[in-house]
C-alpha cells in the first residue's frame, strides 16, 4: 500500500482532498502547517479534528513562523485588513503569502524523503480560486521537476492536486459523495469562532454550498 | 543599486559567496538558516561575525526546527553517527538533509518577494563537493523555473551560485582575492570549538587550503 502524504490545514478543500486520498486506498500521513495565520487555533482543532476521523497514525505539525516575520499578506501581518470579499478581481490579492506553497511543499518533501512516501496531496484550487499564482498546477509541474532534481536519485514523489479544476460547488459535491468530515472543517479568514461571512474564503465557501444546493453543515451548528 | 539575500550559514562557502555579492555592488540582506545542525551555536556566532564585518542591516534567522524532527541525516539526528570523512565515496553520504536547499531557498524566495531583493545568492558546490543532490546548478535551475511560476508576475529573482564549478582551492582563493573574512568562518560538522578534523567538512575543507597553498587561518588561531 502506497504512502501518501496529506497537506491539511482544517479547511474545506485540504478535507476532500485527504477524503479523495484515503478513497483511492493511500496509507495516510498528515502535515499540517502553521504559518503564523489568524485563524491557526480554530484550524488546528479542525486539523485534529480531521486526523481523528480518518484515524491518522502518521502526523506531523510544522510551525513556520518565518512567514510571520517576513509577513507581506494579510493573513500573516495582522497590520493588513483583511479585506471585504471582491470575488470579481483578477489582481494577486493580499491574502498571497508569498511563496507560501513552495514552503510548505519543501517541507512535505523533506518528509515523504524520510518515511518513504510515493505522494503528496495538495487541496490547490486554480479554477475558482483567490488568484495565487502557486495554486496553479504549472506551479505543481514546475515543483515535481525540483523534486526529480533536488532529491536521492531512487526517490519518486508525485504531486497531486485532486482539485485543482474544480470549483467550489464540485468540490463540495465531490467531498459529500465521499463522505468528508465537512462539519469539521474551517474556512474563515478572520474569525475563530462562527465564519465572518465577509472574507474572500467565506464568500467562497457560501457561494460553493449554494451553487452545490447543500447546506454548509457548520452553518447549521452554529 | 539591486539587493540581493546572501544565505549565510557562517561557513567558507557563504563567507566567500557574501564577498562575491559585496564585490559585485550589491546591497545586501543575510538570511540564516538554522535546521538544528549540531553545531548551530558556533555556526550563529560565525554568521553574527560575518554580519559585523560587512555591516548588513537586514538579517533574518530562521529557526527550521522541522528539518530536526523529519530528521534522516546526521546533521539534524543525533542518533545517527557523523562517519569519518570518505571523500571518495560517490554515494549520497548520511550528512545529506533531505531537500535542505529547497527548504531554504523558499524562506529567501518568501523574503525576496517582501523586501523586493532581485537576486538569490547561495554558496553551493557541484565539482569536489559532498555529493548532495540539492547542490548541483540543474537543482537551481529547476528552481527558478518554479520562481517563475510561483510568485507574483512582476516578480524577477535569479539564483546566483557563483561557486558552483569552483572546488574548495579555487573558492579559498577566490575569498583571499576579495578580502573575505575567512577567519571568522566555521566548517566542522561536529565540534564547537576547535574543528574535529575527522568529518566531510574539516577534510574538505583542509584539503582545499593545503591545494591552495594558504594556511587556514581558524587552525592559525587555534
């Protein structure tokens, strides 16, 4: 049985993924990484959350404060508003945390090198998304290349992103027929406690359920 | 005048890759990486010195305290023997830290971005070095592809390994011509005081000034 290495931060997307991994029969491994973000306590429950639900064995849980101090993106820099949703604007928003992805998969890597997984799955959304230039799968492809170059000769690791054209009411949909812990998830940017409704992620969130015809389970608790 | 992040590890090779930076009219910024290497205090203390030497007012340290819990290479497990130095071996040697170099050029890459620094540079060795594949030009070329594709568009940063095809005599030079601070630099994998002699790092490193026809000055003030 293969190893896969899951990134889940305790959002909607990291959930379906792992749900997509642990599908197709993958041994699961959980990274969870903190960058310093607003959010980090509620994602971290939700993280755990997850991790009990699948009875995850293998769990690894990185803070990398680095992204604070550099800071740059309003999820990292608490001096930067976090905007009112413009679903609408093509620009970068200021919730890129530059080069985040890239971090993140380098320390996925580091891993998988160690204990031996064949892939990491990554919940990256391109279609539908916020507009992070290393959310695109040419941002994947370009990595797997650095992983073939940067690693032992005999190490494979591919890069999965099971989302990465779906938008958010497929992705809902795709995580219902799987049965993904939706009710454990977090998706608000700004608050920890019931979802702002105001930032880009909930604004993503509300318009994926409603497309999906599905009520938001964690609507429905709060 | 550009700015350009110098990763400076207190080593020979960052010493020798800062110089060439200063030489060459940048301003610069120094990142240091600690991954829980054994000798990270004298190394903290090199790159302190360093610092002073060239008076660089933007410096980051980053603690990437992963890299010790992923562990898998002596250098951040001590579980795990530093061998006596092989320099004939041509196997990937145990001192190898799974995709170290990706790890760290994404903290710069991060740090770039922010401070607005257009160029990398990174003391790594292809010719005569320890055989990690993290090390060779392929690897940074494959990077900055992934720059590329990872970053904001207007975003331009290259990746100077400006030793790359040199080996320890000619990079030993190289610091004698531009003046670098070779005194203040630390190699040894394993001791903190006076270097061990026996580990990859003391034999290159002393092979390197023997080639080079210099007395090494740490040993001079020993």
């Amino acid at each position: 049985m293969n190893k896969a290495i899951i990134l889940v931060s305790g959002g909607l997307d990291s959930c379906v993924t792992a749900a997509t991994a642990h599908d197709a029969g993958f041994n699961l491994a959980f990274l969870h990484l903190d960058y310093g973000q607003r959010t980090e306590v509620r994602e971290l429950k939700a993280f755990t959350d997850i991790v009990d639900f699948y009875s995850v064995s293998e769990v690894l849980s990185v803070r990398m404060s680095h992204l604070v101090e550099i800071g740059g993106s309003c999820l990292t820099d608490t001096n930067i508003e976090v905007p009112k949703a413009n679903l609408d604007n093509s620009d970068i928003p200021i919730s890129y945390v530059p080069f985040r992805n890239a971090n993140m998969i380098s320390v996925a890597v580091s891993w998988a090198e160690v204990i031996g997984a064949s892939h990491i799955f990554i919940g990256a959304v391109e279609e539908d998304s916020s507009g992070y230039p290393d959310c695109r799968r040419d941002f994947f492809d370009a990595f797997e290349k650095l992983i073939i170059q940067g690693t032992r000769p005999e190490t494979s690791i591919k890069l999965e992103t099971p989302l990465i054209h779906l938008d958010k009411s497929q992705i809902i949909k795709k995580g219902v027929s799987l049965k993904a812990p939706l009710h454990l998830t977090w998706s608000c940017y700004q608050a920890e406690n019931i979802p702002c409704g105001d930032c880009d992620s909930c604004a993503l969130r509300a318009r994926g359920f409603e497309k999906a015809g599905i009520i938001d389970p964690i609507l429905d608790l709060a």
